[in-house]
C-alpha cells in the first residue's frame, strides 16, 4: 500500500496598483506592451525601486496563516534565460523570505489537519510568450507584477486534501484582500510536488511537479493522473526508470501528464544577491500597520454562530465568497432578522442566480434586498409574495414598494376589513364556535385557514391570529 505525499507551490499576484519594481500599471487585459518602462524592459541602466505595497501585503499574508515575519529579507536574482525575462534573471527571494514557517488548517471528510507553509516569498512576474503560427511574440505588461510565492510542507496526502488547502489558502488571500486570485486570469497558479511512498516509511522519494494547474478541477485530475502513473511504475518494478525529478504539464484534453524537462537544481540559477535592491527592512510603524488584518473566513463563520444564532452550515456557505459574505453582513446591519438575511441571501437570492451572474453583480443588491425584506418584516407583504418581487425585480430595475403596487401584492393588514371577513367566518360557523370555546383548541386553526383563504392570501397573518384571538376569548 503507497502513502501519497504532496506539496504545493503558489504563485498569487498581488493586487497592487502599480508593480514592484517600477511604477507601471498592473492593469490586466490591455494592449500588448502598453505598461512598460525600461525598469520592466530591462534597458541597461534602469534600476528597480522596491514597492511597499507588495511589502506590506506579504506582510498581512504571514500574519493570516501565523507566521514569522522577518523583519529584515534579502532579493536575490534568480538567473535563467528566457523571451518573456528581458534581464535574463527573476528578482526573487532565497535564503531569507519575508515570510516563513506559517500553517493552516483545512477539513477533509470531517477531519481537521494542519498544514506547514514553509515560506512565501515576493518576487516579480515574468511576460507573457504569444505564439502565432510560424512566430513568436512577447507581451511585457506582466513583466514586474508582484507574487507572492506561497509553498507549503509536503504534508498534504491526497488530492482532496491538496484542493481543499487551495481553497483554504483562496478564501485567505480574497478575505485579507491582497490578491484577486484569479485563475482563469492566471493571478492565481499552482504547481503541484508529487511523490509516493510505501504506507509507514517516513522518508520522502522522488518528486515530480506538474506546472501552471489553473483550476481546482485540473489540479485534482492531475495529481490523481501522476499517483496512479508512479503507483504502476513501482508495481511494475519501473520505478526508477520511469520516476525522477521532472517538471511535467498536464494535458487538459486527454487529462494526462506529460514530460517537459529535467528539473533544475536550485543551484542551477546561479542565485546571488541583487546588488541593485538594499535588503528589505521592515520599520515598526509600517510592520504595525501591516498586520491589522480583516476578519477571516473561519472568524466569520464562529461569530455569525455567536451572534446571529445562525447555523454552522448556514454560517459557512455565507463566506463561500467575501462579495456574499460582505452582502450578507450589510443586511444585518440594516436591523433585519438575521434568520430571514440567511434565507434569502442564500436560498432565495442564490438559487435565482445564473448564467455566471455572482453575488457582486446580482440585478438585486443589498439595497433592493434590505428595502424587500424590510417589506416582509413590516408586514407589507407575505414572504410568498417577497418572492415573486424578487423574481420581477431580477429582471427588472424598479424600486421595491412600486413592484409590490404594480403587482398588487400589498397584505391587508388594515383591521376593519379583516374584522369584517372574521365575524363572517365565525358567524357562519357558529357550532364550531361552541366547540372552541369547549375547549377544542384545534379549531383555531380552522378559522385562521377560512380567514385567509377569504382573503385571498393578501392578509396580514400576524393580524388575523391577533383579531381572531380577541373576538374567540
Ligand atoms: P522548487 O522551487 O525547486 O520546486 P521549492 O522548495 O520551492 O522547490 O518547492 C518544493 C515543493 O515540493 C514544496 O512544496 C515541498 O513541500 C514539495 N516537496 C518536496 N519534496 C517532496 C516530495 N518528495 N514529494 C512531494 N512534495 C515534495
Ligand atoms: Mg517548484
Ligand atoms: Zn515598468
């Protein structure tokens, strides 16, 4: 029997205005080569200026995930040739990272575990490579965008464990606000270490890791593709021909890995000290600053339980996203039931959701909804007819109280015309009235059911058990 052993490395641009070594814009998605100067075009003579944004973000990172800070790291340059890095070498970190020795927990199958995050380190962004046919072109607007490179211990040991600790390490960097991690836009890309072991041994074999896995979905596929190639290698008695330290690609078509070179050595890069970049050293105020960080994730889903009375469940699928965590929270605040926000944010609000529609641009936003479930709580309308304003107001920009008008939705919450249907009812039925009052208390619910359905489902209930009460006692 093989033990899996897996350890991730992530590289999450950070989502400073400008990048981090020169003052160009990070701006994504714009013409070829409009974000550049000669810092990021490697014009000899150009020096990089440290941008202390990214500093201060890598900062917030360590604090989330319990780390040391070192207050004093180094840049080095990683060398190696390629077309997106003009200067032939990475501004990075090596020996002394800004952050080391973090940790987070995730949950698998209810079981929670620890996971080491070895160093995160900042370091820049190369360009991109545009191949066109017969030619080759190279796009530097995300030359210089800063990373932070996060790498984990290899103590993850099994796909869902590797994904689960990607999502936790997401929801980390989204709540503190520190990076868009994005993966379609690449702000957010994982290469995978994978090895097997036999169940018991403590030492680590031979790695492979699989490069730029760019969704959730991809990177599980490939490292269960990987365990099972390595698992046939060794039972076939190939192993050591067929497993050696490698970087491979996964192939999304045919959800396969495949060989793309020997894998460097780190003394390889020639790493040395960037004589153009000072060592890095974090004063006391900006550090002080830095590690303010926001409520997270896990803090919310205790606090929402503590506060609002609301379940775990409940509690957990609410900061799913920030966006809905933040409209969730923004409902409360608006003095509204916490139970009904719940509902309706995720219930009412989620399932009308689609064709990629998300939380942060619904047609109903935290306004709209306050003003709506404003209506149910006042008693303007009942919570059946909340829904079907909703589904008009999905489609349509219109206020509230003029949908529930057009509609004609409005309860009758108005005591004389309830009074009126109620001594109708309870004339009408004078032996079950007797039979109340002889103590069958079941009948109340009979007269609630004639009301209402007299009616026509537009009275207020609260006012009708309120009313009928008044007239049976
Ligand atoms: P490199 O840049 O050479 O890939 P790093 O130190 O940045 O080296 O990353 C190494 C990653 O590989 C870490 O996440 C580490 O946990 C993981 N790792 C190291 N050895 C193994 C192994 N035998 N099996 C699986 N993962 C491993
Ligand atoms: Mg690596
Ligand atoms: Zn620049």
């Amino acid at each position: 029997m093989f033990e899996v052993v897996i350890g991730l490395e992530v590289h999450t641009q950070l989502n400073t205005n400008t990048k981090i070594f020169c003052s160009c814009s990070t701006s994504f998605g714009d013409d070829a080569n409009t974000h550049v100067c000669p810092t990021c075009l490697a014009l000899p003579g150009a020096l990089p200026v440290l941008n202390k944004e990214a500093v201060k973000k890598a900062i917030s990172f360590g604090t989330a995930v319990n780390a040391t800070i070192n207050k004093k790291s180094i840049f080095n340059r990683k060398n190696y040739f390629y077309p997106d890095l003009p200067k032939a070498y990475q501004i990075s970190q090596f020996e002394v990272p800004i952050v080391e020795n973090g940790e987070l927990f995730i949950e698998v199958n209810g079981e929670k575990k620890r996971i080491g995050i070895t160093r995160a380190h900042l370091e820049e962004d190369a360009g991109k490579n545009i191949h066109e046919g017969a030619r080759s072109l190279v796009d530097l607007n995300r030359a210089g965008t800063p990373l932070l490179e996060i790498v984990s211990e290899p103590d993850l040991r099994s796909s869902d464990e590797a994904v689960a600790y990607l999502k936790k390490l997401h929801s980390i960097l989204r709540f503190l606000n520190i990076s868009d991690a994005n993966m379609q836009e690449g702000s957010f890309r994982c290469d995978a270490n994978v090895s097997i072991r036999p169940k018991g041994d403590t030492k680590l074999y031979t790695r492979v890791e699989i490069k730029n896995l760019n969704s959730f979905k991809f990177i599980q596929k490939a490292i269960e593709y990987e365990v099972e190639r390595q698992t046939i290698a060794w039972e076939d008695g190939k192993y050591d021909d067929e497993v050696y330290q490698e970087t491979r690609l996964f192939d999304t078509t045919n959800l396969v890995t495949r060989s793309m070179r020997g894998k460097e050595d780190s003394a390889e890069y020639r790493y040395f000290p960037d004589p153009d970049l000072l060592p890095v050293e974090v004063d006391e105020a900006m550090y002080n600053e830095a590690i303010k960080i926001p409520e997270l994730a896990d803090e919310k889903v205790i606090r929402y339980q503590k506060e609002f009375g609301i379940k775990e469940d409940d509690a957990l699928n609410l900061v799913a996203t920030i966006e809905m965590a933040r409209y969730f929270e923004e409902l409360v605040g608006a003095k509204i039931s916490p139970k009904l926000c719940v509902t309706w944010v995720l219930v009412e609000l989620l399932g009308r959701l689609k064709n990629g529609v998300t939380i942060e641009n619904s047609p109903v936003n935290v306004a709209k909804m306050t003003e709506l479930l404003k209506r149910i709580e006042d008693g303007t309308i009942s919570a059946k007819a909340a829904k079907e304003v909703l589904d008009y107001l999905m489609d349509n920009d219109e206020s509230v109280d003029s949908v529930i008008q057009k509609l004609g939705l409005k309860q009758v919450s108005d005591d004389g015309a309830i009074e009126a249907i109620i001594d109708q009812i309870l004339n009408a039925n004078a032996d079950k009235v007797a039979e109340y009052k002889a103590g069958k208390d079941k009948m109340f619910g009979f007269f609630v059911g004639q009301v209402m359905k007299e009616g026509k489902g537009a009275f207020n209930p609260a006012k009708v058990n309120e009313i009928l009460k008044s007239k049976l006692s």
